[in-house]
C-alpha cells in the first residue's frame, strides 16, 4: 500500500481523521519523531494572535468590493502542535463576505496545496470547516493551525484533530480551504453567517491563482462536523440563492448543531459548557438579545458572558462542566425562552428554512449525549420532504465524541465517490440504521490508510502525488 507521495499511477486511497484517534496518531507520531530524532521541529517567529495582527484588519472601502473577493494574502506555515512543521503549501486569504445582518464584513480562510502539486492542473477543492467552537477569534483555524503560534495556538488543541483531515484531503492531490466561518467577532450559533463566510471562503479559493483551481468551474465539496457541521449545513442550504455559481458536488455533515436552542438538554452535565459558549456568542452577535438578557442575568452570568468569548473550546470545557445555568438568571429557563426578543433569536438560528440542492451526506450517533439525534432526524425528514438528496447514516454505536473517528472513513469514501471525475447521480434519500460506520470492510481500510497518512505527515513526510 503507498502511502506517501507515490507514483501517480499507483495512487491509492488515502483518506482523513479528526478526534480521539486522531489525537492519538498525531500523539504517536510527534513522539516517535522526538524520541527518535527523525523530525527537527524548525525554529520559527511567533506569530501575533488574530487581535493584534494587522492582517486581518480590513482595507478602507473594502466595503465596495464584490463578494469573495481576496483583499489580502500571505504564505504561511503549518505545524503539527504549532511546532513540527508540515509538508504542504499554504495561504492565508483575507476576502469580502457578509456578516449575520447582510452587512459587509471580511474573514480570513488558510487554503492548502499538497507539496507536490502542479498548480497548472486543475484540482477538486474541499472546504473543511473545523469544529473550534469558540466564540474569540484568538482560537481561529487560521491562528492555531501556524507554525509559531506558540502556547496561545496550543489552546486550541482540539483543532490540531483536524490536521488528520486535511492530511486525507492532501493525499488524493485535492485542495482545501480551511475558513474561519465565524468571522472576526467569533459569530458561533449565529443564522446563515456561517454559510456566507464558508462559500465566499470557496469563491476567494477559486480565485487564488497560486492554487490553480478551474474557476467557478471546479468540483467543490464541503464537510464538517458539529459546529463545523452546523457551518457546512448553513453552507449547502444558503448556496443556491447565494452563491449559485459555485460548482458543488456534495456536502457531508456530521451531527449537525441544526437547533441551538436544543443543546440545552445538557445543562448540569459534562457537556454543559456547549450552554455557555452558544448563549455568549449570541449574547455579543445580537444586540437585541443583549440589551433583554442583561435584564435578568445575574452579575455572575454578565462575567460569565464575557469570560466565555475570551476563552477557547477546551479552557471553556473544564471550567464549566457541570454548571446549572439557571443559577446565572434571576427567572426560570423557560421563561427566559418565552421572551420575544429571546425566541426571534433563536428561532432564527434552526436549520432547514431552505433546502440544498446539491446532494449530501448526513450522519449522527444514536447515543450522541451533546447534539440530540432528533434534531438531525427531523432536519433530515425536512429536506428530504422538499426534494433533497441525502444519504443518512444513524450510527447506533457512537456518541459525540467518538463518531468523528467511528464516522470518518465513511463519509470520506463518500466525499471521493463525490468528486470523482465519472461520479454517478445521487437521486432521494435513504436512510440506513448501522451498528458502527466503521464496521464496513471498505471503511476499516480506508481508517487504516488515515492513520498511516496522518502519521507520516505529523513524521514531516509530504503526502499526495508528485506532479512535478
């Protein structure tokens, strides 16, 4: 089995990881490199956090620009743990998008070419949008994926999971673009926000000469998973009346936030800090939201609020697991719910107003103790309804956390199957009751494959075909 680089003509499958087990082959590899000496983690700047780095300042009368257009770029390196570099190319691309309120705004998306690619050939690209859930923009892709981004880049450590992924992606030769679909603000939770930045990501992908895509003409697929996965849902349902230019050959979303207000059933477990880092992140979108909330969070919950949208996913995690919410309001939950300006806000922020229309691949753990399963049934059952084409898949094995490594090799086989050159039609939907996505021959090779990748990469080994 290649596994790295290769000839072309003997290019196998090689495909990407994200969570648990990824973190463990990411952990493996750094270690094996260190205690043996086979990688030298090359010394480099540090690189500022997002807040005080002038890159991601809009250009005056950025504002007259069209959609997706790059106002700015920079090469940049990426590295495993901030520290163990990667063989790949890599760009930041600053572009003109559009904020929660259909006002103009920017956000920066990093897009990535395999070592070896010939960008005089076209290419598929992937958009991945990565599960940081995290309200700052100090814990963005774009920040914590750097070489030099130092223990400030280390906090997000559950993105560098993600690093598997892209390591998949780069060896079938494909390019990506890694957005940061929350924008500068850190929008998580917000309405169709996340989609706008996600396809202006695309069109400022497509436009990037460096990369060599095909234009408005080149295969596109989008795969996210939880927050990524709410990303890429609001992506495919917002594509056809806002980017309907941009050649998309499939979406695939992993237990999808597609009702924030559900995540609520977690309040006083583990995953409570879901409650807090939505909530905060709508508290500072939503003006509105603010102004009636600050009328019944206690002093406690005001602090609470700000603390949250400083602090990145896994400081958020620890500090307020087990938290009873209700503790931070001088009124009951519900009726805190009930208020007007309240509901407007989070009746907005439900996926499913309108329908994809390009085929997707939606899958979710039975068990999943974070995101109830049916909220993703119900938004199945309501695309499906209105014409879209969905391959669903109820893993009866996972929960939350283990589904992005159980889940994987199945939805990326599906991604290939996706953008291959003489890819069949996917027509209706179907719904399949499987004991374990992985519990498929197919798919235990092609994990197999994902982890070997992923470990050479972390190694420093450049992945996918050598074109020049």
């Amino acid at each position: 089995m290649s596994v790295i680089n290769g000839d072309p003509t003997r290019r196998t499958r090689r495909r990407g990881l994200r969570t648990t087990a990824a973190m463990v082959s990411m952990a493996v590899a750094v270690a094996s490199a260190l205690l043996t000496g086979g990688v030298t983690a090359t010394p480099a700047a540090a690189v500022p956090v997002p807040q005080q780095d002038s890159f991601y300042r809009p250009p005056a009368g950025f504002e007259a620009q069209e959609v997706g257009a790059i106002l700015r770029s920079r090469e940049v390196h990426l590295a495993v743990l901030t520290v163990l570099p990667l063989s790949v190319r890599s760009w930041q691309l600053l572009y003109r998008t559009t904020d929660l309120f259909g006002q103009p705004t920017v956000a920066v998306s990093t897009v990535i070419l395999p070592a070896g690619a010939d960008p005089n050939r076209s290419r598929p690209l992937v958009s991945l949008q990565f599960y940081y859930d995290s309200a700052s923009i100090d814990c963005a892709p774009s920040f914590v994926l750097q070489q030099g981004a130092g223990l400030p880049g280390v906090e997000g450590i559950h993105s560098q999971s993600e690093l598997i992924a892209i390591a998949a992606l780069i060896s079938q030769g494909w390019a990506i673009s890694v957005p940061d679909y929350e924008g500068l603000d850190g929008h998580l939770a917000v309405a169709e926000e996340p989609g706008y930045m996600t396809l202006d990501g695309i069109r400022a992908a497509e436009r990037f000469e460096p990369l060599g895509l095909d234009g408005a003409h080149t295969p596109v697929a989008m795969w996210g998973y939880s927050g990524g996965g709410m990303a890429t849902g609001w992506a495919a349902q917002l594509q056809p009346p806002y980017a309907p230019e941009l050649n998309v050959q499939g979406a695939a979303l992993g237990a999808p936030v597609s009702d924030v207000e559900s995540l609520l059933h977690v309040n006083g477990s583990m995953f409570s800090s879901l409650i807090g880092i939505g909530v905060s992140s709508l508290y500072h979108a939503y003006p509105t939201f603010r102004e009636v909330s600050d009328q019944y969070l206690t002093p406690e919950g005001k602090a609470l609020m700000n603390r949250t949208n400083a602090q990145c996913l896994p400081r958020n995690a620890l500090t307020q697991m087990f938290t009873d919410y209700q503790r931070i309001l001088t009124i009951p939950i519900a009726q805190y719910l009930a208020l007007p300006e309240i509901r407007a806000v989070f009746d907005a922020t439900v996926l499913g107003a309108h329908t994809p229309t390009a085929p997707l691949f939606i899958y979710q753990g039975v068990l999943d103790e974070a995101v109830p399963i049916w909220t993703t049934d119900r938004l199945n059952q309501q695309w499906c309804a209105d014409g879209a084409s969905i391959v669903y898949k109820r893993d009866h094995l996972s929960e939350h956390l283990t589904l992005p490594s159980l889940g994987m090799a199945d939805t990326f086989n599906w991604l290939k199957s996706r953008l291959a050159s003489d890819a069949p039609g996917q027509f209706g939907c179907r719904t399949e009751n499987v004991v374990s996505m992985l519990a498929d021959f197919n798919a235990l090779l092609t994990q197999i494959e994902i982890n070997l990748n992923a470990t050479f990469g972390a190694l420093g080994f450049p992945i996918g075909p050598r074109e020049r």
